[in-house]
C-alpha cells in the first residue's frame, strides 16, 4: 500500500536532505544506489544483529564497536537521527557500563526508518536522473 504524503514526509524527517543533495550532486545514480543498498542498508542488518546478539550476551566491548560502526554508517549517508541516537546510546553505555535493551529496540526501529527513507529517496534520485 503507497504511503500518505505526511508519512513520506515524517520519513524523510530521519534524513539530512541537505546531505542527500550533496551526494546526489556527487555521486552517479548507480553510485548512490550502491551507497546506500549495498554498504548501508547490509551494514544496517548486520551491526544491528551485532547489537543485539551482544547485548545479550552480556558484551559491553562487542556492543560499543558494533554500535560505532553503526554510527558512522549512519553519518556517512546522512540518517542523522539513527546517528544521534546510537551515540546517545553510546555515552549512556560508557557512563553507566549497562547495555539497555530498550535502547537496542528503538535503534532497531531508527535503523529501518532510515533505510525506508533512503530507499524513498533512492527512488526519486533515479527517477529524475
């Protein structure tokens, strides 16, 4: 079922559009659907994964490289929200040492908004290339 407008847009909320704008004016079309399909969205799945499967086992250093990498994943193509909140889970872990599972739940869900709106964005920079 095609998505409202206002949910399009809140999507695209997650998402600095400004530097979206500046990859697309980079970046060949094939090279920002590479960008975000094959490095981000699969290093989406995986280090979320590792996220989890740490936290349950207990891993404070497992989870602190996973949930880096997650971050700079997220800053690298501009889901500012899913990076702002992995380095806020970040500095709760380093202050306190526990690995919060709820936290590990609301990455998951900013994790798959930025590759819903990446994906929406996506489409519409191939549409108008």
């Amino acid at each position: 079922m095609p998505r409202s407008p206002a949910v399009l847009e809140a999507e695209l909320q997650t998402i600095n559009l400004e530097f979206i704008a500046q990859l697309e004016a980079d970046l060949e079309p094939e090279d920002l659907r590479r960008l975000f399909t094959v490095f981000f969205v699969s290093d989406v799945e995986r280090l979320t994964a590792a996220m989890r499967a740490a936290a349950q086992a207990g891993d404070g250093g497992a989870w602190r490289r996973a949930a880096h990498a997650l971050a700079g994943a997220a800053g690298a193509v501009g889901a500012d929200r899913l990076e702002d909140a992995v380095r806020s889970a970040m500095r709760s872990h380093e202050a306190s040492g526990a690995i919060d599972a709820p936290n590990i739940k609301l990455l998951e869900a900013l994790a798959s908004d930025a590759v819903n709106s990446l994906t929406t964005i996506l489409a519409r920079a191939i549409r108008r290339a």
